[in-house]
C-alpha cells in the first residue's frame, strides 16, 4: 500500500526536479520514508542512515546575524539606514519602497529599493527577492543593466543600494507621446536586446521585460531593472515552467504551462518593439480571458505604417511556436543580425557612440520631472532610516531575520537557487 502511495509523488518529483524546483524537492527530503526509496536517496545524495540534504546546497553554514559578509569589490559590509539622508519616494511595489537617497560620507545619490521582511514572507517570494539579488551582483559589466552597489539589512528590511537612474520609465514617455518612430524604437529595442543578450549569457532568463522595467538614463539610454522574476541557471535549450509576468507581454508557451525557455524574452523584446510602434501590446483586450484568447490563437496583424524590415522582425520575434522563433536557434546573434538593425554598429552602440534620439533633459538628481507625482509627493516614511538594531526583535521580527541570513552574501556564482 505505501509503495502504491509513493509512485504518485515521486513521479511528480522526477518532473518537478528537471525543473528545478527546490521547494518540491525540500518535501519530499522532509518526508522520512520518501526518503528511503531509492530514487529519492540517489537525487537526494543521502543514504538511508543520513539526515536529507538539499542537492546543490550551500556546503558552508548559514552565518549568524551579527557576522560580516563580504560581497565581494563593490560591498559595504558596514553599512547601515542612517549612513543615507533618504530624500524622496520615487517607486512602490508589493514589498516596499525605491527612495532617492544621498549617502552622507560620499554625498553620491542612489536608488535605495526598501523592502519589508514581513511582506515578503508573507506571500513567501524570498527566492525571488534573493534570485534579484543574485542577478544584481552579475550585472556590473553592463551599460544597459542597472547595477546594485551593495546590498544589506536590519532585523526588518532588506536594502538594495542601486545605480540612480532619472530619465523616467519607457512606459511614462511612451504614455505621453502614444509612440515613437521607427529609428527612436530601433535604438531602444537594440540596447534593450543588448542586454537580454548578456543575462542569456550568463544563463539568466529575465521573464518580466515590458515598459515600466525599463528606464532612461539622464542622456537617454537604456536601463533594464526590476530583477525579481529572473530565472537563474537556464542553459542554452534548457526550459522552466514557473507562469510568472504581466499579462499583455506573455508568451504563449507561458499561457499554455508549457515547459519554456530563453527565448521568452524574444517574444516579450517583440511585445516591447511592437508597443513602441503603434502604442499598444500586440493582442491587447481589456478583457484579460480575451487577451490571452488573442495570444495563443489570433494571427499577429500588422498595420501597414512601419518597414517591410521592422514588420519582418515582428513577425520573427511574436512567433506563437517558441521552436520557430526568431532567437530560436542562435539567441542574440540572430536578433543582432537581422536587417532591422543592420543600421545599428553594435560595438558603437554598447559603448554608447551612439547618441540617444531622445534626451531627457535633467537638470541634476534633484531633477525629478520624470517620476510620478504619486511617488515623489508621498512623505518618506521615518522607518526606513532607522535601525532596529537596539529594539527588542518580536519573535515574527526574529523569524524574518532568520529567512534573509544570506541576503548580504555574495553566493559562489555557479550556486543554485
């Protein structure tokens, strides 16, 4: 009977495992006679005497709250919420704030994301929160990607100290000028597929590229931020199957769950370039069932006021068959040699040779004319300078400490999330 029982969940648990998901595979470790069949021992790396160990787990130990963890080159293991005067709130999101702030001792301006421990257990995203962290620290090499300076926590929060940015976001000057020609798309969509290029490259699968994770810097180039829905570890033809994104930019094999890979981010680099043109998301329905309806089964339908070029790359990119899509079978390469960018020299362009079509004109960092009003008129909280080093941790305080131990650890970069 119990051998009956098991054949179930640990035919799950083969195709979980393909995936990667360590979640599923911590149940099954923490099942004690899952644990003594021997397919599960020969995955878990254990013998029938061993406690269960995490495949790829971290063999040093977990460090204790009040050690120092280097990050490595641009770390700051010391540093604290009162070493920023924290100027003005200029985002939000689910778990927190992004709040320009001035460091005391170095008067340089950051972009400081704020993020509530509490919160995120809640809705228990800590693996994504810790996948952006990871994917931050790899992006120092890359003028499209935003870069994180150092990261680090008190008892209640997580702090990423990033590169401030103040052009506005693609999605606020896309709003107010409905669309853009065709040169000033082709300069953004080449910089943004740049970028996608070296995270593919760095097995990393962005999954979440629409207009409001993309910024312009104070000339006017791209910067790709919002790192949370990465998906570290995709090999060249290796898939996942997590259904994550925003809905209009969902490709179909993501609508369908259905095993998918980097090639993703081509159909939503196609979503992107095809808002820019006409200003909307290709198969866009404020009905949401429609949208997705749209998705998967309604031909791409092309106004004629764009390029034979620009509609041939649309027509590559928001293939429904990720098998046939453009980026398919050489990923960036492809792309960057099609003839919609054959105006592009593309080491000009990572050199940024290029000059931006489009210059947002910012005084300084004070300069604020491109963020939200919601945003910048909103009072700064007095919690988010302030440590709670010296208060009486609660026991959800102290559990929140205990989830985040690794939040300021550089992890070895062949690690697993």
């Amino acid at each position: 009977m119990k051998e009956e029982t098991l054949k179930s969940p640990l035919r799950a648990f083969m195709k979980q495992r393909r995936m990667g998901l360590n979640d599923f595979i911590q149940k099954i470790a923490n099942n004690s006679y899952a644990c003594k069949h021997p397919e599960v021992q020969s995955i878990l790396k254990i013998s029938p005497t061993q406690e269960p160990e995490l495949m790829n787990a971290n063999p040093s130990p977990p460090p204790s709250p009040s050690q120092q963890i280097n990050l490595g080159p641009s770390s700051n293991p010391h540093a604290k919420p009162s070493d920023f005067h924290f100027l003005k709130v200029i985002g939000k999101g689910s778990f927190g704030k992004v709040l320009l702030a001035r460091h005391k001792a170095e008067e340089a301006f950051y972009a400081v994301k704020v993020l509530q421990k509490k919160a995120i257990l809640k809705k228990k995203e800590e693996k994504h929160i810790m996948s952006e962290r990871n994917v931050l620290l790899k992006n120092v090499k890359h003028p499209f990607l935003v870069g994180l300076h150092f990261s680090f926590q008190t008892a209640d929060k997580l702090y990423f100290v990033l590169d401030y940015i103040n052009g506005g976001e693609l999605f606020y000057h896309l709003q107010r000028e409905r669309c853009f020609l065709e040169p000033r798309a082709r300069f953004y969509a080449a910089e943004i597929a740049s970028a996608l290029g070296y995270l593919h490259s760095l097995n990393i699968v962005y999954r979440d590229l629409k207009p409001e994770n993309i910024l312009l810097d104070s000339q006017g180039h791209i910067v790709l931020t919002d790192f949370g829905l990465c998906k570290e570890n995709i090999e060249h033809n290796g898939t996942t199957s997590t259904f994550c994104g925003t809905p209009e930019y969902l490709a179909p094999e993501v609508l369908h769950k259905q095993p998918y890979d980097r090639t993703v981010d081509w159909w939503c680099l196609g979503a992107v370039l095809y808002e820019m043109l006409y200003g909307l998301p290709p198969f866009y329905s404020r009905n949401t069932a429609e949208m997705y309806d749209n998705i998967l089964n309604k031909p791409l339908q092309l106004k004629p006021n764009i390029t034979n070029s620009a509609r041939h790359l649309l027509e590559g990119l928001l293939q429904k068959d990720r098998t046939k899509r453009l980026g398919a079978k050489d990923d960036f390469m492809e792309i960057k040699s099609h003839v919609f960018f054959s105006l592009i020299n593309w080491d000009d362009l990572i050199n940024k040779k290029i000059t931006p079509p489009f210059n947002p004109n910012v005084s300084g960092p004070s300069d604020l004319r491109h963020f939200d009003p919601e945003f910048t008129e909103e009072p700064v909280p007095n919690s988010i300078g302030r440590s709670p080093d010296s208060i009486l941790l609660t026991a959800s305080v102290k559990e929140a400490a205990e989830a985040f131990l690794g939040f300021s650890y550089a992890p070895p970069v062949d690690s697993f999330l």
